[in-house]
C-alpha cells in the first residue's frame, strides 16, 4: 500500500505520545484493527516483554528496527513505564 502522509501525535516528543498515522493512497483490503485501550493486568508489573520499534540507537541514528527485552517497572492508568532487560 501507498502512503501519501503520515502525521505523528500532536504533543509527540521523543519518549513521549510516541504514535503516529500513515494515511493510505487508497482503501486497504482489510479492516483496521481497534486501537486496545483496556487497561493492562495486575501481575504485569515486573514480567519481561518484547519491544520492537525504531528508535533512536546508542549512537544517535534513527530508522533501522531494532527489538529487545524490557522489564515493566511501573502501571499507572493509561501509562506503563519500562527498563531494559
């Protein structure tokens, strides 16, 4: 598919209302999936999870995937923070 825009989150900064859009050329041939917005269970806190995105590197540069391990140190509502694994 054809993107002819993406839009990042209007108070993004790095870290922080880290979403975007891409605005598609034409229709996709599938129905997008609902953003969940349920809250996250009790005993995640302290479990290991994946993370995959493409932040910035140890040196600065930005747009390659990368993926890790990270620790759920914190649940709060509407928020989580992580550590890395």
């Amino acid at each position: 598919m054809r993107a002819v825009e993406g839009r990042l989150h209007p108070a993004w900064t790095a870290g922080e209302n880290d979403i975007g859009v891409l605005i598609l050329a034409e229709d996709a041939p599938v129905a997008p999936v609902p953003l969940d917005s349920s809250a996250l269970p009790a005993d995640i806190l302290g479990r290991t999870t994946r993370v995959v995105g493409f932040g910035a590197d140890e040196e600065g540069r930005t747009g390659s995937r990368r993926s890790g391990t990270a620790r759920v140190t914190a649940v709060e509502a509407g928020t989580f923070s992580i550590a890395a694994d």
